[in-house]
C-alpha cells in the first residue's frame, strides 16, 4: 500500500515540474488516500494482535 502511495507522489512531483497541476493534484490525492488506508490496515492489524509478515 506505502509503495503505491510512493509511485502517485513520485508522479504528482513529475507533473508538477511539467505543469499538469489537474494530474498532479489528483495523483497527490491519490497518494493521501493511500497512506491513510495503509495506516488503517496497519492499526487493524496491529489492535487485533497480527503483525505483518517479514518475508523471505
């Protein structure tokens, strides 16, 4: 989810240098939305006593 977040902040960054504000702006919003989502996941998570996993 931080990931996906990353990748649409990278994006309204580069759309903001080219002067796409409507993408940047949307892409930013996208982001937030993301972050937001991925600190719920991770406070469920943690309040129901399952930590993420670590991989391999």
């Amino acid at each position: 989810m931080l990931h996906w977040a990353l990748i649409f902040f990278i994006v309204a960054l580069v759309a903001a240098l080219l002067g796409f504000r409507g993408v940047a702006g949307l892409s930013a919003e996208f982001g937030w939305i993301f972050v937001v989502v991925a600190i719920i996941f991770l406070a469920v998570g943690v309040l129901s006593g399952h930590t993420p996993s670590l991989g391999p």
